[in-house]
C-alpha cells in the first residue's frame, strides 16, 4: 500500500477585493509563492482596492491625501504563537487604478504591475525598507522578479 504525502506550503497568499472578499487571482497568487524569499512563511493577504480606498487608507496612516501604489502593513510579531493555523505575515494592499496607469505608463500588461506590486509589499511586510538598507531591498527585489520573468 502507498502512503499518500501530503506537503504543507510554508507560504500562502490570498487575494481579496476592497471589502475582503475572496478574489479568484490564481495566477498572482502561485506566481507570488513562487518567487517568495525563503524567509515568507504563513499567510499573506493582497487587498486589490480602487484608487478612493487607497487614499482613504493613506490619509488615515501616512498622512497623505492621494492614492500610491501599494501599502504594506506587517503583523505584528507578538500576535504569531496566539494565532491559529497559518501564521498572517500581514496584509499588502495594492491600489488598482494607479496600477492600471504605471502599466501603461511602462508599456507593460497590468498583471505584470500586479505582480511588481505585490512583491514590492511582500519583502516590505518580511521587514525590508528601500529607504534605509543601502539598495539591500532593490537588489533582492530585482533578482526574485527576474527569477518571476519579470525584467
């Protein structure tokens, strides 16, 4: 008799549309886990929302009254042994209209935006910061979007 195996991913992403509802973006979502560093374990939470929501959550965190691309918000830390099943990394939430217009801005399709977009969050909510690492963030960013086969 042969034993069925089954494997636990270590990472999982969802898909959700501004009101949290699931999204069916498949192709995102195994694109994402596949080119993931190593280090992303658990669960992440990509929000595709309209450009107002954006703006609403930008004037509520950052302070800023427009929309941006993307926002990263981590889990935090303390919150993972309390949690049951996989761990919520936290939650990347992208904002559709400006992503429609920085792909056609670059000349590229919009799931290729989503998929910049998505990853940017991601190694923003595993704790990296374009700001303060030196380009430690971009260099990485740029070796896991190649290895996406995105240039």
């Amino acid at each position: 008799m042969v034993k069925a195996v089954t494997t636990r991913q270590p990472f999982h992403v969802v898909i959700t549309d501004g009101r949290g509802r699931r999204v069916r973006a498949d192709v995102l979502s195994r694109w994402l886990v596949r080119v993931a560093p190593r280090v992303a374990r658990g669960e992440l939470v990509v929000a595709l929302v309209g450009d107002q929501k954006m703006r609403a959550l930008n004037r509520r965190y950052r302070q800023t009254d427009r929309p941006t691309d993307v926002l990263s918000f981590p889990s935090p830390p303390d919150s993972w042994p309390l949690a049951r099943g996989p761990r919520l990394l936290g939650d990347v939430v992208i904002a559709t209209g400006v992503a429609r217009r920085q792909a056609r801005a670059a000349g590229h399709p919009l799931s290729t935006e989503l998929r910049r977009l998505a990853l940017h969050g991601l190694l923003h909510v595993l704790g990296y910061d374009h700001e303060r690492d030196d380009g430690r963030m971009e260099r990485l960013e740029r070796r896991l979007r190649r290895k996406g086969g995105i240039v």
